[in-house]
C-alpha cells in the first residue's frame, strides 16, 4: 500500500521530529500517529516523579517540575493508600495537606 514516507529523528528522550521524504512507505509493527509533517510528536512513557517524605509533616510541598498537572497517588511510610488535599500551585508546583503529619511517597505521573 502506498502512502507518503516519512524519516523519524529521535531529538530527546521522548521526543522525535517527522520529515516527509517520498511518497511511499511500508508499514512496520510499530506504528507512529502522523498529525502534521514537521510537527513535533511526543512519543514513549509519560513522565513521572516519586516524591519521598521522611519526616513526619502535616504539609508536603512537592516540586516535581512536569510541566503539567499530574494525578497523585499517596502512601504513608507503611506503604498504605491515605487520602489528602492535593492543591496545584502551578504546572510543576503542588502542596499535599493532611489532618496530622504524615511521613510517606507521593506516586506523580
């Protein structure tokens, strides 16, 4: 089947450019969604961070620098599930609050 060929370049970790080169192409077992030619296309994992809090606190203040608003799964230092108020400061700013201190990990992604 013919479709325009495209040559992909890895820039970053997750990045890669799409140039189109020719108007044929064969299709391979990984598949790369195409929405404009010179467009750059995030591709791979999403980001993720682990924020880690030793100290018992009733505040956590997370930097996690995502660029983005991510979910937040929280542990106490037993590795259970707790609940908490997530407040986002910015895109790669949150604070966690608690009802008492608290010691445990922040799962962003």
């Amino acid at each position: 089947m013919a479709r325009n060929s495209v040559k992909i370049t890895k820039q970053d970790a997750n990045k890669v450019s799409i140039q189109e080169t020719n108007n044929t192409v064969q299709l391979t077992e990984e598949t790369v969604k195409v929405v404009h030619v010179g467009t750059l296309v995030e591709a791979g994992a999403d980001a993720k961070f682990t924020f880690a809090q030793e100290q018992n606190s009733d505040q956590w203040e997370v930097e996690h620098n995502l660029g983005k608003f991510p979910s937040v799964t929280i542990v106490d230092s037993g590795e259970n599930i707790v609940y908490a108020e997530v407040q986002y400061t910015d895109e790669n700013n949150l604070t966690i609050s608690f009802n008492g201190a608290t010691s445990g990990k922040a799962y962003l992604n």
